[in-house]
C-alpha cells in the first residue's frame, strides 16, 4: 500500500482493528486510549473528536497536541521495518503507534509501553 493512502486513511476505520486486537489478548480500550494519549497529547474528548470526524492519519498526527518527547525510546521492527529508520517522519509516527499496540497486545507492562 502506498503511503499516501495510508496518510489519507481515517483512524476511526482502524481504530476497532486496535481495540480488537487489544481486547482478544486480555487487554482494555482504556489501556489502548493510555498509549494513544501518551504518544500524541490528546485527552479523551479530543481522541474522540478526532475519532468522530473521521480525521486522517495525516491530520490526526498534525494536529496533535504534543508527540511524547521520549518516542526515540520506542525501538524494534514493525510490519517488518525498523520504527527507528523510517524516513518519513509521518510513517514513522504511524508505525511508532504500531509498535505501542503491538506491545500492549503482546502484554508487555503498561509503564515500559509508556517508557518509564
């Protein structure tokens, strides 16, 4: 899939893939929301919003708040790519939440998902 379609892509189409995921492992909605508002600054409401006007992958991450100063911590291959080399700096955001919700499907703790 191109990028560009990946970009384009709503996060609310994706975004019961996550808690699907999350859930079959044992894992919480509200554990997946935690590592969402850690990476990108939102709260519960404007997630929400964000989720209910269908916003895009692009626009989800331009207009967040504050991405977590520590997510150079978030290391490993996702979908077969190092977060740590991507090049597109949009992609590698994308592909740092990836690896988030990849972590807390594995059951890895919730504070070394959050690096702390």
């Amino acid at each position: 899939m191109k990028n560009e379609k990946i970009f384009a892509m709503p996060l609310a189409s994706v975004y019961p893939h996550y808690i699907k995921k999350v859930e079959s492992k044992g894992r919480t909605q509200q554990e997946l929301e935690t590592v969402i508002h850690w990476l990108t600054g939102y709260d519960a409401a404007a997630l929400q919003k964000q989720l209910d006007n269908k916003t895009s992958f692009q626009d989800f991450f331009a207009q967040a708040p504050q991405l977590n100063p520590n997510v150079s911590k978030i290391t490993g291959v996702i979908c077969g790519y190092r977060v740590e080399d991507i090049e597109d700096p949009l992609m590698q955001k994308i592909r740092y939440l990836d690896k988030l919700i990849d972590e807390l499907a594995k059951g890895k703790a919730i504070e070394k998902i959050l690096r702390k």
